[in-house]
C-alpha cells in the first residue's frame, strides 16, 4: 500500500518491532483502531470532563469529548496535508492518562506523586500508550503498551519536554510535562530527528481542536444545565470575572481590552443566541452556534496556516499551525466562560473537597497495603519495582486508571468498610 503523502520510514516504525501484517491497511490506520478497542479509552466514558458523568444526560464525559476532539482535529489536520488517522489517533488518546474527577484529580495526584516526579495527565497519556495499556511486548517480555508508530505517539506529545524542563506555569495553574523519568527512554526514542522542545505539526492541530471542542462544547453544557446565560456575556462585571481568571490560569499577559473585544465580536454574530428555555428551537439555535463557533475557528486557521506555507502536503515539521490572535483570544473568552461559572462554581466546592479526600484516601491505604490491593497487573508492576518511588509510581497508576465511579467504589471498600 502507497504510504501517506509527506511520511517516510521513520515515521512509521514501532519501538517494539512486529511482524509484518497483512496488506490493506496502512500503519497510522492500525494505530487509530489501536486507540478505539483501548480498555484506556472506553474508561474515559466514565471520567470527568467539567461536570461529572453521570450528573446529567445531556453532559460530555472524556470520552465523548475524546470523540469531539477527533472529528474536529482530523477535518483541520486533513484540510492541512496530513494523515488524517494520525492525528485522529493522537485526537482519541490525548486525555487517556486523566485520573478521576478532571482536573481536581490531577491536582491531587500531583501533589502525592512527589517523591517520583510528580503527575501530569499528559505525561500520564503517553505511559498508558508505551507502558500501561497492554498489547505488544518487547522482545524481553515487557509492555510496549500499543506500540504506536513513532509519527502517532509524537502527535500525542502535547508537551514534549520533562518535568525539569517545563516552562513556568501561570499563577494559578501546574506546570505543564509530557514525560516522566522513567519513560525517558521511549520518549527519546519517538522524538529522534524532531527538533528540541517543538511539536510536530500533527500535535499542533491535536492541542488545537481539543481547546476548540473544550470551549465550544463545555460552554453549550453550561448553557444547557443553566449555568451560562448567553446574554449576561454583555455584561462588563461578568466579562472582568472570566478576564481575571483567564490571566490566573491561561495567559497572565491577556488584556482586559481584547478579551473585551472578543466577546464582543461573539455575541455580535448573527447565530449568537439570546437565551435558552430548553425548547427543541432552542436546542437547534444552540447547536447551530456550536456549529458555526467550530467552523469559524477552523476555517481561520486553516487559511492563516496554508497562506504562511502554502498548499502542503504539510506533516510533521514542515509547518507550524498558525492561529490568528482574534481566533485565540476568542477561544480563550469561552474557556474562561466555562471555568467560572462551572469549574469554580460556588456551589461545587464541597463536592470538589470531597474528590480530593477520596483520590488522597485512596492513594493512603494503597501505598500502605499494596500490592494486595491493586489488580494484578500493577500488583505486577509493584513486585518488580526497584525503590519506593518506583513503587509509589505504580500506585499513581493504578489510582489514574480508575474511573470516577471505580474511585469511590474503591473508597466505600477499602477507606470506609
């Protein structure tokens, strides 16, 4: 079979080397049905996108936003030039190492991981993809997780440095890794011949469309569960809260004034919508905004980054994907819109206190009674850890597996009998 346009050998190898397969399929095709049979990816129907599964009907869980990602990023990467089952792949399996309850989880299992380097939900995506999801071994017997194609895991490297590495966060924010020490290994092995610290263009359009679904979709959510009335997005007392935490926790340099300017641009569009009462009309208005919201965004980075580079094909490092400051600065009005009036809503705290209670109970007796505990596998990964913060690793992982229901299931059973 003809390989993809703008890809040659070294993309496609795996660390792990396989045997031939059978002709019909090209090898970024088998990487993205990798992914969807994934356990790690149907568990994310199970994890917390803004609001919790299960709260709701009509919500995103991981999984359904996973999904969101990678229809938005495969039409942008498409219109560029490259594969389009690459960076699907990469679409699907970007938040496979998020742990239970979003974000508050992450936070939690940061602080407690510590003494082995701490936790980051990307770095955490590419040990399940190499380590943790079992599908290859390595000729020693040792989980080459799915062994993705070398083009594949690079477009799933969101972050392509260490922890040591990373750039400053924001006052209110972590820093952002995508790799741990003991996954520095495969991690030099997937970025040979790629430029230091930069992402492939693939990545690009993966981190891209997740902050487009994320911003677009999590605010349709808030509209919906009543949250986020459109109209008070004129307001200038809302529009100085979304600034201020949009500066605390994504970009401390954004201007009052242009994140003024984009919200005025939204709200003047003809499909903005000026309410909600949960009518089949409504609905429609709302999801003909998303639509449109989505369309927007894409169509001006696609035509910003093929008039810098010309048609393509553009893959990997041929390009960089180009996203005008209007179009970022109007994502960001929206990202700041959902965190405000759902993530750091007055009204889900004592809920966010008792998810940290549960991950920081959790994360207590494991350590004291594992490997008894954990599932076979990392009861495994336990007994032939060489030091305690090797095992404490383990314990991280099998905590970051676990869905939000396992989570408290996991606490009713072992914290609370």
């Amino acid at each position: 079979m003809r390989a993809p346009a703008g890809y040659d050998a070294p993309d496609f190898a795996r660390f792990a080397p396989e045997a031939a397969k059978r002709e019909g399929r090209t090898a970024f095709e088998r990487d993205r049905a990798r992914v969807v049979h994934s356990a790690a990816l149907r568990r994310l129907a199970f994890k917390t996108q803004v609001v919790g599964p299960g709260s709701d009907d009509f919500v995103r869980n991981r999984l359904t936003h996973s999904l969101e990602v990678a229809q938005v990023g495969r039409e942008l990467g498409k219109a560029l030039g490259c594969d389009p089952d690459v960076v699907d792949a990469a679409c699907l399996a970007h938040d496979l190492g998020h742990p239970p309850f979003g974000h508050n989880g992450e936070s939690v299992l940061d602080a407690v991981a510590e003494p082995c380097g701490g936790f980051e939900g990307n770095a955490q995506t590419l040990r399940v993809l190499t380590r943790l999801e079992p599908k290859v071994a390595d000729g020693q017997g040792r989980s080459a997780g799915l062994n993705l194609t070398r083009a594949s895991l690079d477009a799933a490297t969101k972050y392509p440095w260490s922890r040591s590495e990373a750039p400053v966060a924001a006052a209110g924010g972590t820093a952002k890794f995508g790799v741990y020490g003991d996954d520095a290994g495969v991690f030099g092995w997937l970025r040979e011949g790629a430029p230091s610290r930069r992402r492939c263009l693939e990545a690009q359009v993966m981190d891209f469309a997740d902050d487009v679904a994320y911003s677009v979709h999590d605010v349709e959510d808030a509209v919906v569960a009543g949250r986020v009335d459109p109209v008070r997005l004129g307001d200038s007392e809302v529009r100085g809260r979304v600034g201020a935490l949009v500066r605390d926790w994504y970009d401390p340099g954004l201007e009052q004034a242009r994140l003024d300017d984009a919200f005025a641009r939204l709200t003047a569009l003809p499909w903005w919508v000026g309410g909600y009462d949960g009518s089949r009309a409504a609905a429609a208005a709302l999801k003909d905004l998303t639509s449109q919201l989505i369309g927007r965004f894409c169509a001006a980075v696609e035509h910003a980054t093929h008039d810098a580079y010309g048609r393509g094909p553009l893959t990997r490092y041929a390009a960089e994907l180009v996203v005008p400051a209007e179009v970022r600065d109007e994502v960001l009005a929206l990202k700041g819109v959902a965190a405000v009036f759902v993530m750091v809503a007055d009204d889900r705290r004592e809920e966010y206190e008792r998810q940290r209670e549960v991950l920081a109970d959790l994360m207590d007796v494991l350590v004291a009674r594992a490997p008894t505990v954990l599932e076979p596998a990392f009861a495994g990964d336990w007994r032939q850890a060489t030091d305690d913060a090797a095992r404490l690793r383990v314990v991280v992982d099998q905590v970051a597996s676990l869905t939000d229901g396992s989570a408290l299931d996991w606490h009713r059973r072992l914290c609370r009998p």
